[in-house]
C-alpha cells in the first residue's frame, strides 16, 4: 500500500477528523480511504439523507432528547445544505467516506456543536437502510409513471389497429389469424402484471428502520412511529437487527425489474423480426434507428435490440445483490455498501427503457396489406374448418384427421383453403356445405372468435375500453 499513500500524500500528512475516529491511533491508509469510501455513488442519497435527519431531529425533539431550539438550527442547517447541493455549491469529501458523514461534518462546520447532536440515538447502519428505503420508494412511483405512458400507448395503438389482421404465431410458425389490436393487448397485460408486482414490491419497501440504532436499538426515549409518520413509512420495521441488514427489498425490486425485461425483451424481438424485410410488417420512423457505417441501405432497429441486450444487464444485477447477501450473518456487514450500484443501475435501465418505449410505441406504423396477406397464407384458417366439422356432427379428432388431409392436398397444389372449390372439399366430407366459405377467409375466421378475451375488433374494442378504465382508476401508490 505504500505506493498509494505516495500518490496521495505521506502517510503522516494530517487528514480531516473521522467522524468515528475517537477508538483509533493512526490515520487510515489512503488506499483504504479511497477503496472503503461510498460517496462516489450513494451521493445520489443526499435528498433522502437530509429528510431523514429532519425527520429524526424532530422527533429527537418532541421526545425531549433535544430542545426545540437545537432541532430548529438542525433542521435549517441542513436545508441550507439541501440548496448548496442541488445548485452545484457542495464540496463531496473522499475522506469522510460517504454521503452520511459529509452532510453531518458540513452540518457541523455551519451550525456548532448543536450539529454533532443530530446523530444522538442513530446509527449509520438503520440512517443508510432508511435512506435507500426512501430512494427505493420514490423510484417505484416514478417507473410506475412511465409504465403509465407505455401501457396508454399500447391501448391507444391497439384502439387504432383493431381491425387490422395479422398471422399469429406458435413455435414462430403462421398459427392463426389474430388482429394487432388484439397482439398489443397481449404486450399490455403483461406490463400490468409486472405493475401489480411493483405495488406490490412497494408495499414491503415502505417500512421503517430508523431508530434500530446500529443493530439493537437505543437506550433514548425515542418514537419509532413518529420518524416513520414523518417519512411517509406504512409503520416502523419491527425488529431491529432485521431493520438494518434487510435488503429483499432491493432484491424484490430487481426480481420484478428482472421479470420486467424479460417481457420487453419479447416485445423488442418480436418489433425486430416484424420490421425485417423478410416480415415487413412494421416500420419505426428514423428517430428510433440507425444506419450502417458500410451499407447504405440498413436501417437497424437499434432501440429494440438495445432493450433486449439491456434485459442481461437487470437480470445481472438481480444475481449480485442475491450473491451478495448469501450467507450474511446478522447484521449489517459492510458488504452491504455494494448493494447500491446495483440498484442505482437496474432504476436507471429501467427508466430509460420504459421511457423509450413509451415514445417508440405509438410511432408504430403498421404495413396492413402486407400483414393481412402474410396472415391467409400457409392454410391458417385450418382450425375454423376443423371446427366447423365438429358443429356439423363430426367429432373433434374425426375432424381434425379431414382437415389435415384437405391441408395437405391445398399445400401440395401451392393454394389456399378459400381457394378450393365446394366440390374439392365436399371429396373430403359431405358433411361440407355452401356456408363453408363463411369461416375460411381471415375476415371469418377473426370474427368467429368474437368472446371475452378473443381476437375479434368487437372484442379488442371492449378489452380497451376496460384497460382505459383500469389505468384511470389506478392507484400511483
């Protein structure tokens, strides 16, 4: 280590007090200093930081442990140092290790002894929990707002697109004819599902650690409900050494988060295959892709790909913050200062995610025709033959082998089901009539599946108008 400390000074040369220096003799090693500091990355705590320690100032104060007088010049203190932060004025210390500890010195070099006294009956420990606890939550109610904008999108293109007749798929392979309103519906539930986890992930985050002290509480007369009042929390965490080592909070967000990109990345592949030219159902205008530095044709679906690729990076940090709290004993350890980057991270992708596809969406412009004869080809009207056999007496799998058989000579003559004569199929079954070509074009075939939660645009049209309604009735929190 001594190279570092000759890059940074002599290891003598005098550094400003810890905070928690007292116990010590020697100054710690620059190398440690810099390798054991946070407040490069959890600076991003500041404003949850300060709230917290009004919060527990006030409380300190109706609990009689500090005057009224001292929580006052606290309080203003430290919004003084809320202001010079968000206006750029704030010097961030390296050697006072993280975001707790530079606002506390600051406090102090502004307001005197009094500002010593805000850390009476806390700890770093349940302060950091409390802190990451409030950026969590704020962070939820803000990606729910996105998937606000994402999910009216969808419902607005699937409002548009309801008659618009496309193949669907299984096995990537031409299925049956669906309607697009009725394939962004699909996207839409997914999203809503992954809302209802975030709600649900919200509910288990808004609980308070404040006042569990470093792990066993304190010996002041505090009131854990009142800070929790304050803050906004459901209610007070209800044992301290699980207050301060908790982080399934941080691993619940990033489950749902992981389970989240999982979905955008189905959406995203299916937007790349639709936009190639061998489907060309789509296109994206040029503001959502780019060129190719050789090719002059190429227009990349570069957003699309970048959230599929962008789905390993959530999952990625879904498996560090689960390794990082294998094994843990109680309580809070000091691995627990890399749980931050993670979840800073996997919040940031996840934003700008679901902000770009909230702008992309509804640029969708749809290729009707070409989608809507993609969707008459390869005898996809199969199944609506089969079962119109059934509805004539025959039973299913009876029906199913004559239709395979129709199938198979209407591919081997390079035709489609529609295109066959009544005679041709009347050599297959009797029981075929005149009102066959009802069900065999697309149009019938989408009309037919006219029920709850069906293809047909009577049906897209209804499941809108309920998804609009759910959005509307929403709660944000």
């Amino acid at each position: 280590m001594s190279d570092e400390r000759d890059k940074n000074g002599e290891a003598g040369a005098e550094k400003p007090n810890k905070l928690w220096g007292g116990r010590f003799s020697e100054s710690t090693d620059s190398f440690i200093e810099r390798f054991t500091a946070s407040v490069g990355f959890d600076v991003r705590l500041y404003r949850q930081d300060i709230a917290g320690s009004i919060a527990h100032a006030t409380m300190l104060a109706e609990a009689g442990v500090l005057t009224e007088e001292e929580a006052r010049q606290i309080s203003g203190g430290l919004e003084t140092i809320l202001a010079d932060i968000e206006q750029g004025r704030f010097e961030w210390s390296v050697e006072l290790e993280d975001v707790h500890m530079n606002i506390e010195a600051a406090l102090t070099a502004r307001i005197g002894e009094v500002g010593k006294k805000l850390h009476t009956g806390r700890s770093r420990n349940d302060q950091v929990a409390t802190d990451l606890r409030l950026y969590v939550r704020e962070e939820i109610d803000a990606i729910r707002g996105l998937f606000l904008n994402l999910q009216s999108a969808l419902i607005d293109l699937a409002e548009r697109e309801a008659e618009t007749i496309m193949p669907g798929f299984t096995h990537l392979q031409s299925a049956q004819p669906v309607t697009f309103g009725h394939h962004m519906l699909a996207w839409y539930e997914m999203l809503a599902r992954d809302d209802a986890r975030l709600v649900d992930c919200r509910k288990r985050v808004n609980v308070s650690p404040l006042g569990a002290g470093a792990l066993a509480g304190t010996s002041f007369p505090i009131d854990r409900a009142r800070t929790a009042e304050l803050l906004g929390f459901d209610a007070p965490a209800g044992n301290s050494l699980d207050a301060v080592s908790d982080r399934d909070f941080a691993i619940e967000l990033a489950a749902v988060g992981s389970i989240l990109m999982t979905h955008l990345s189905r959406i995203s592949e299916e937007l790349v295959l639709w936009m190639s030219a061998q489907f060309g159902f789509i296109d994206l205008p040029d503001r959502f892709c780019t060129g190719s530095s050789i090719m002059p044709q190429k227009k990349n679906p570069d957003v699309p790909e970048l959230v599929r690729g962008k789905a390993g990076r959530v999952q990625g940090h879904l498996q560090s913050l689960l390794t990082l709290m294998n094994s843990q004993p109680l309580a809070y350890n000091k691995d627990n200062q890399e749980d931050k980057e993670p979840v800073f991270d996997l919040i940031d992708t996840l934003k700008d995610c679901l902000f770009a596809y909230g702008e992309m969406i509804p640029a969708i412009e749809c290729r009707r025709e070409v989608m809507r004869e993609a969707a008459g080809q390869d005898c996809a009207t199969a199944t609506d033959l089969a079962d119109y056999l059934v509805r004539k007496g025959l039973a299913f799998r009876d029906a199913h082998a004559v239709t395979g058989k129709t199938v198979a000579h209407t591919l081997a003559q390079g035709r489609e089901l529609h295109e066959l004569t009544l005679e041709e199929l009347k050599g297959f079954s009797e029981l075929i009539e005149a009102d066959v070509y009802d069900i065999l074009t697309v149009e019938g075939s989408i009309s037919a599946r006219d029920h709850f939660g069906g293809t047909a645009p009577a049906q897209v049209r209804a499941a809108v108008k309920l998804a609009r309604k759910a959005l509307a009735g929403r709660n944000p929190a």
